[in-house]
C-alpha cells in the first residue's frame, strides 16, 4: 500500500506540473468523449445483456393506439 | 468472521469496505495533503485536469482512474432511491443524436467511464456547466448503486459538491423507461428546449 500511495503522490504531482488550471494545452480536449467518437460505447458483456433483457421484461413499451371513434 | 481494520487515515480507505461517506468525508478532510484526498479534490473541481483525466489514456490517468475506482467501490452505497438528474451538453445536435442514437436503440446504457456524475436537483443539472441547447436531460430513477459524495466535496473544500454529489461507479446499468419528451427551461434569458429521457438503474 505504500508504494501504491508514493506512487499516487507522484501521479498527483505530475498532473498538477503537466496540467496547470487553465493552461492552453485543453484546446483540444473532447468534454464528452463517447458522443465525439473518439471512445465509442463498449460492446456489451453478457451480464449487461442479460440484465437488459431482464429489464425489458419488466418494462415492456405500452404502445398506444387510438380508438377507433 | 475477520475483523475490519480500523479506518484512520486516508490510504485506509482504498482497502476498507463499505465505508460511511460521512467518515470518509471526515477522515479526507482531516487529512488535506494525502494524495487520496487531492485525487478525490480532482473530480469535485470542475479543471481542466479532471476533464483531460477521465478520458485520456496516459499512465498519469490511468494510475488516477483506478485510485477513484477503488475508492468509488469501497465507499457506502447511497440506498435512498431518491431520483437523481444528469445534465448533458453536446457541441452540436449531430453528437447528440451520434450519442443517443444506440442508447435509444437498446434502451439501455452501461456507464464505461470510471463513474458518471449526477445531482439531485433538476435546477442544478439544467444549469449552464451541464446543459446547452445541444445538451439532453436524463431521469435516473430509483438509484441502487450510487455512491453520495457531496459529503466528501463539501469536507473537503471541493468546488462543486452539489453537481457532482452522486456518482455512479463504472458498469452501472440504466434502462430507458419511456419514450423521450421535451423539457423547457429558461437560461441565461435564452429558452432551452432539450430532450427529456427517463431512465432507471437495472
């Protein structure tokens, strides 16, 4: 654990000398990195199918129709 | 039965589980310099840093990831339920609709990121750092795996405890409960019309 946390120390220390507060090197950082492409949504394991469809199960689409007057 | 080690200083928290967000607050706060502390700082203020953080892949973030995904698994769980809000803002309606596009598809959303921000207030998150007029709103409903750490922000002199006072851990499932609908909110003298998705923790 020690070494785990001198070696955080040192990550912590190297973020703040590399990333100064308002510093000009964010001119390209992507906000929202899933919409922009350049970190598309993982493919699915098959625990996440599973409880998706567990929860469409549970949580069927009502789908509406008008009556017929 | 083994017996839980006792939680006195800030590294405690990476080993120990299932510990009170109020006594990770006091303990964090207690102890300002610990890099545990000043990585947990990282997430509650909105810089530069944790922008670049949570979605580059150098060493640097990497080592800061997995510090918060430790620390995100071992706290308490926030068993409330209470529904939480998250704002999004896109730079264009295309990475809107981009984002959207497999999420409505399934109907379903696996948070990839190391956690995903969210408040319980609709005010907050409709508000000019989470929402734009490309920006969308999501209704998380009965929230089970949450962690509340606007305990730990506000300990700890973090810049936005209310914005980011829930966070839900990497994998966390959210299935959409209904169609889209719009939501109006005034901003800035401007009137945002956004879409409103209603969703809830599977």
């Amino acid at each position: 654990m020690t070494t785990e946390l001198k070696k955080l120390a040192a990550t912590m220390a190297e973020i703040k000398r590399r990333y100064p507060s308002g510093g000009k090197r964010y001119s390209t950082i992507v906000e929202n990195p899933f919409e922009s492409g350049y970190w598309p949504l993982p493919k699915p394991t098959k625990a996440d199918l599973t409880a998706m469809r567990r929860f469409k199960k549970k949580h069927p689409i009502v789908r509406r129709h008008k009556k017929a007057a | 039965m083994p017996k839980s080690r006792p939680i006195r200083h800030a590294a405690d928290l990476l080993v120990a589980t299932r510990v009170p967000t109020k006594q990770a607050a006091a303990i964090l706060a207690r102890e300002p310099d610990s890099p545990v502390t000043q990585a947990v700082k990282l997430w509650g203020d909105d810089e530069a840093p944790f922008k670049n953080l949570i979605a580059a892949d150098t060493p640097l973030a990497r080592r800061w990831r997995n510090i918060m995904r430790r620390l995100l698994a071992h706290l308490e769980r926030d068993l409330t339920g209470q529904t939480v809000y998250r704002g999004w803002s896109f730079a264009n309606t295309r990475q809107r609709t981009v984002f959207m596009k497999p999420i409505l598809e399934q109907r379903f959303f696996v948070n990839a990121r190391i956690g995903m921000s969210a408040t319980r207030s609709l005010a907050v998150s409709t508000s000019a750092p989470f929402l734009n007029s490309y920006g969308a709103i999501w209704e998380i409903r009965a929230p089970r795996k949450a962690r509340n750490l606007e305990p730990i922000f506000a300990a700890i002199g973090a810049k936005y405890p209310e914005q980011r006072e829930v966070i839900f851990p990497r994998g966390c499932r959210f299935g959409l409960l209904e169609p889209a609908t719009k939501l109006e909110v005034v901003r800035g003298g401007h009137m945002l019309r956004v879409p409103y998705f209603t969703f809830e923790e599977a």
